[in-house]
C-alpha cells in the first residue's frame, strides 16, 4: 500500500512507548505532511541524539559528557547519593529542584518474576561510591511497589555496618491528594506515619 | 536537567500527534535505552524518507516515485476515480483491498468555521483530470461529518453537466454493529437506506 521506506517508518515508530501500529501510522503520515517542520528536524535531532548522548559512567544518567554535567558539577553536594531506578526517576527528581547531591542510577529493580538478580543492576557501581568515601547519606528513592521495596531492602541491608546512613523517601498521602480517591495502602501507611502537627 | 540535545528532541517529539510532553520524555528516554536497536534505525529511516518520499504530484499520495506507484500501475481501471480527504483515508482504501481505481486526494474539507474555501483544496486537480477524459464515475469518498458531506455537495455540483457519474459511499450500519451502541443518526440513515434482502 505504501512504498517499503513508509513501511519500514511505521514499523519502527510503533515500537515507541504509547504508539501502537495504528498511532505509527498516524504519526508517520504527520511527519509526511509536515516534512520541512518537522520530520527533517526531528531526523537530525535523533542523528545528533545517537552520535552524542551516551549514559555517564559514573551515575547512568545520559548526556553529551561524560561524567555528565550533574556529576561533574561542583556545587552538588558529594556527601548525598541517591539511588533511583532509571534515568526517568533522575529526571523526576531533578524537576523538582530540592534534591543538591548526586545519583546512582540502577537501571532496573530486583524482580524475580522477571529474573532480574543483582548482578543486573548498577549495584557495584553503588557500593564502589559508597567504598570511595566522602558519602554521609544514601537516599532509596525507589518506587513504593513490590520490586522497589525488595530493592530498597537489599540495597539496605547491603549498605548496613558501614558508615553511611540509608533512608527512603516517605510514603504518605500525595500533595492534592483526596482521601476518597486514594488506595486504602496509602491511607494506611499514612495513618502510620503520622506526624504532630 | 538534561541537556540541550535531549530537550530539543523531547520538543520535537511532542509535536507528533497524540504525544504530549511526558510521554514525548518516555520515548525520548526509551530511544536513548535502544539507542542501536531503535534510535538509530529510527534516525536513518526518516533521513530516508524526508531525502525520498514526496507527494505525487497527480493525485497527492505519498511515495519514492512520481507518479506513484499507484497512479503509474497500468493494472489499475483509469475510469474510476475515487475522491478521498487525505493520504490516510486513500491508505485505508488501500488496505480494503476493494477498489481498483485511481485517486484524487484534496488534502482537506471545506469548512468555513477553519476558513477552509475550494482553493485550498485539491480540487482543480481533480476537474484536471476529469476534464482529461476517459474518467467515467467519480467516487466521493468523504467522511460523514457535517465538512465532509458539504464538501461532497460542492464537488458534486461542480461536476453536474459533465459526462462522469457521481457517487458517494453507503451510509448505514457498520460491519459488526451492533444497533445498542450505535449513534442515532446512524440508524435512522441505515433505516432510510433499507434494501430488500
């Protein structure tokens, strides 16, 4: 129906998140239309993407540097490391602007419905930053489900005995958050951790 | 947060149709995971089509060659003409597998309300080739919207006096529908539509 160039397009956008071979189509046909706007600058910016961006050795975060610009920056705090999941949890964190020190990114969580053992993750890349000195607190900041929670656990009983504090991100009623629409294990962990006010 | 680059890409991939800003980060970040295995098929196979793929310069489909493979297929009966809105409805066509003919694609509706007139819409290239000869009925293939249907009065109308027939696609009830989910107007124009069976 459309030439095989068109084809090959479709097949490979929909393997993006979200896009199923419908939307591809949709969007394909979108950047057909608008070749000048929009699929010529979009062809250079992945071109540019693939030959520049590569994940920091360091944290995993992805930039054109490596170290990248968070690690290489001297007015982070180097004494905080947090552990996040993926660069997607970084950049979470990073919009919010209230974290200053630095990252371990894991690339995956402890799961063993999907055989995701430690050997899998950036855990050595964690303890060899811990094992280098001049870090005072590692923050788990890994999502509050089954697998994150595993992870957090193991990374904390890794972590035990040295000399670093370990904490996690508190679990409690989000910002805006309507009792009537929350789940009943939010409540719950809210109405354990309840503070004075 | 992160860099340039990936911000520039995250824009564009925005703009693409049913993207927004977080799933556009989403795939970002899941292209700079796949960067061998999808960022960079991905790049050339849009280097590729924005260098090849044009629009034919006789009936408006997308392709590598002009005429397109569709206009130049001496398979396909030059006496039926089918009227479709744009690239995706004539792919839809296509994929039917049931018409033979050849296309005219307007690239739009008329609408006044978006201030859409008849030159703004491929309509000279299809008196074009009407007025070539040889052409003996005209399809419209238009949506059943409030545009498409205005838009078929007026190409119909435009056509009346000349020696081609006009036709427009069945109204009624959708293959698999089922009469409790379907809209009003619907049944009421399948109603009207009724055939002795």
């Amino acid at each position: 129906m459309a030439g095989p160039e068109i084809e090959r397009l479709i097949q490979l956008l929909a393997r993006l998140p979200g896009l199923g071979p419908r939307s591809a189509r949709r969007v394909a046909l979108r950047l057909l239309e608008r070749r000048e706007i929009l699929m010529e600058p979009l062809a250079q910016a992945l071109t540019e993407a693939a030959a520049r961006i590569r994940p920091c050795r360091r944290c995993g975060n992805f930039d054109t540097v490596d170290p990248c610009a968070i690690c290489a920056d001297p007015r982070r705090d180097p004494s905080l490391l947090c552990v996040v999941e993926d660069v997607a949890a970084l950049w979470a964190m990073e919009r919010t602007g209230s974290f200053s020190g630095r990252y371990v990114v894991l690339g995956g969580l402890l799961s063993a419905l999907d055989g995701v053992g430690p050997d899998d993750l950036g855990i050595g890349r964690l303890l060899d930053r811990v094992g280098e000195g001049g870090v005072a607190e590692v923050i788990l900041a890994l999502p509050a489900t089954v697998d994150g929670q595993t992870t957090a656990h193991y990374l904390a009983e890794r972590l035990e005995g040295g000399a670093v504090a370990v904490s996690g991100l508190a679990q409690g009623v989000p910002v805006g958050g309507d009792l009537d629409h929350l789940d009943d294990g939010t409540i719950t962990a809210a109405l354990r951790a309840r503070r004075r006010v």
